[in-house]
C-alpha cells in the first residue's frame, strides 16, 4: 500500500492510518498518549466488537429512497482533504498555561481514541461484511473517521505526543455490544458528538478571542461528517420498527440516553480549565448539546428525557462528585480508599437510578427520519 499521502485525502481508513503511521518518527513519545488511550473506565471511550452477521443481514430496502441519497451524499466527499492544516493553523502550545495544556491534550487524546474507536468498529464490519449497501456505508464512515483520527494525531504531534493508532487496534480491550446496543449507542455519539462540535464552534464564532488552538476552526466540517453518521445510524433502526418501539427497547434507549449524558457530564466538568479557557459555562454547554441533542433524537427515538426536571441537574452533580470520590479513592488505595470507593459507587448508582428513573417525554417519531444539520 503506498501511504505517501496525507490521511485527509486518504479513501479508505487503511491508507489513512497509514499515512499517519508514517509521519511519526522515533522521536514521538507516544507512550503516555497510548496509556491514556489504553484506559478502560467507565468514563473513557472503548473499543467495541459486535454480531456482524447479524449486522450484515440488515435489508435496507424499506428506507431506500433515503438511504440512497445519504450514500450519494457520503461518497461524494464534499470533506476530502478538509482534515489537513492550512495557512490559518498557528498553534501556540509555548504560551498555553500548563495546566490548561495538561487538560486540552487529555481532552484531544480522549476525542482521539472516540474518533479511533468508530473506525475500527466500522472497518471491521467493513472487512466482515458481504451485504454491498452495509459494507459501503461502513467503509465510508471507517474513512472519515480515521481523517478525524489523524487530524486530532497531528494536532498532538505538535505538542511532540501521538497516539499509536496499530499498537491500540491490537492492543486496546473490545467490549461485546449486540447489535441493537451498538445502533444505540453509536447513534447517540455520532449525533451528540455532532451537537458538541457545533456548540463550541458556534460559541467561538461570536467569541473569536476565546479561540485558544486552531483546531476549533474545523469543527463545523467536522460535525457535519457526524451528523451523517448519525443519520445512517437512524435508518438503521428505521429498517426495524421493533427497534425502537418495543417495550423493552424502549427500556434499553431510555438506559443508554441516560448513561451517554450523563457520562459526558461527569466528564465535561473534569476539564475546569478548558471550558474556562473557551469561555463557556460548562453546566450552561452541557445543558444545551442535551437540548440539541434530544431535538435530534425525536427523529427516530419515540421520547425523550426531561432534562428540565427537578431531579435531573443534582443528580447529574451527584454522579459527579462520586466520580471525584472514586477517582481520590482509587488513589489513595489500602482498606481506607476501598470503603471510600465503594460508598462513591454505591452514590453514583443511587444518582444514576433517580435520573433513570424521571418520566420520560413523549415523541411523536416522523415516517422519514431525514433530517439536515441545522445548529
Ligand atoms: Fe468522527
Ligand atoms: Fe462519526
């Protein structure tokens, strides 16, 4: 495979992977990125496997018409070579403040390993599949995600860090997902993982001071790329009516809705410095991509959570301080540290529960899922 190019231009995630791999030299302490992008909490991206059998069998045909027109879009590649410095990229990592810095390069390891972990999911059923309309989105959206992968690895590698993209595909843990777990869940990040880009984009745009690494000026590109996923992913479940209208599916969306936001809150507000930096209010921002998101997900999901509850925000706080409590325990160790351990997980079950547990809202779901990036 020849690999001169550069991963933004790549077709494929293999030759975008190693376009990257060939950029880094010996110099590069990937290490510690790596060991950060090793972790498997519950608050960190994983790396999943599912049925892909069963995933292959999926028939489209009852969303066809739409399906068509998203590939057409997709292969299209209105994005090729966007993911690639210009003129405009001046980062300036010698002036950041350390602690900040500390805290962005965990934040572009973290967005680097979620990038990473679509792209394996959807290069391997790529590989496995022989079902030509699954397939061919699936190595399309492995393409854009590997661009993503690489653009975040050559902001790093400025701050002389990269991520060993071929040491984590062998490396990192899969978790099994069944197949309607990974519509879910993959659903839900693509489409919040879109409502989080554009947010800040926006935000800078009116704040353009507040712009402290040119990468922010990427993102509404970027979270178009999402937003397409995401719409793959809701005429996926369309194909399937029990999927989101069975009582027990129901049970297993309201469970995953909760858990993606209300682990993207725990986690946000772990970056002090970083919201600080951008200027924004970090419980304000969570709050609104929960908005845009759930606006979104009236599109295929037939409710959505009640995000203005009374029992919503202290609980969301709550997970939160018992995070902090789990994280200072696990630290300290010894009989002390494991009794403190397990009241904070007993307090973050209890939080999870009472959040889990608010009546959700009723949603009238449209016969076409189709929606375009409007935010
Ligand atoms: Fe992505
Ligand atoms: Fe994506």
């Amino acid at each position: 495979m020849n690999a001169p190019k550069h991963s933004a231009y790549a077709d494929t995630a293999e030759e975008a992977i190693a376009a990257q791999d060939a950029l880094d030299g010996p110099e590069m302490t990937s290490e510690m990125a790596t060991e950060v992008a090793m972790q498997n909490t519950l608050l960190t991206p994983r790396f999943y496997t599912t049925d892909f059998d069963e995933m292959d069998a999926i028939d489209v045909s009852p969303v066809r018409e739409d399906w068509d027109q998203l590939i057409a879009g997709m292969k299209a590649d209105p994005n090729k070579g966007h993911f690639k410095k210009t003129d405009e990229w001046e980062a300036n990592w010698e002036g950041m403040d350390p602690a900040l810095k500390a805290e962005f390069i965990d934040f572009l390891i973290s967005s680097c390993t979620a990038e990473f972990s679509g792209c394996v999911l959807y290069k391997e059923m790529k590989r496995r599949g022989s079902n030509t309309d699954i397939t061919t989105l699936f190595q399309l959206m492995a393409r854009d995600e590997a661009r993503h992968a690489g653009f975040i690895n050559d902001a790093l590698r400025e701050a002389g860090i990269r991520v060993n993209l071929g040491f984590l595909t062998q490396q990192k843990k899969y978790t099994y997902f069944r197949p309607k777990f990974i519509y879910y869940a993959t659903y839900l990040s693509e489409k919040i993982g879109y409502a989080r880009y554009i947010t800040i984009f926006r935000h800078l745009e009116a704040h353009p001071d507040k712009r402290f690494h040119p990468i922010f000026q990427w993102f509404r590109e970027w979270c178009n790329d999402e937003f397409s996923h995401g719409e793959a992913f809701a005429l996926l479940m369309k194909t399937d009516p029990k999927l989101t209208e069975s009582f027990s599916n129901k049970l297993w969306i309201k469970f995953f809705l909760t858990a993606v936001y209300s682990t993207m809150w725990v986690r946000d507000h772990q970056r002090p410095l970083f919201h600080e930096a951008l200027g924004v209010d970090v419980t304000w921002y969570g709050q609104e991509v929960f908005r845009k998101t759930s606006e979104i997900s009236k599109q295929v999901f037939p409710f959505t959570l009640d995000i203005e509850h009374k029992r919503w925000r202290p609980n969301l706080d709550r997970m939160e301080r018992a995070s902090v409590q789990i994280a200072k325990a696990k630290a300290r160790g010894g009989l002390v540290g494991m009794v403190s351990r397990l009241t904070g997980m007993a307090k973050a079950g209890i939080a999870f529960v009472s959040v889990l547990t608010i009546p959700s809202i009723p949603n009238d779901v449209p016969d076409s899922p189709v929606m375009v990036p409007a935010y």
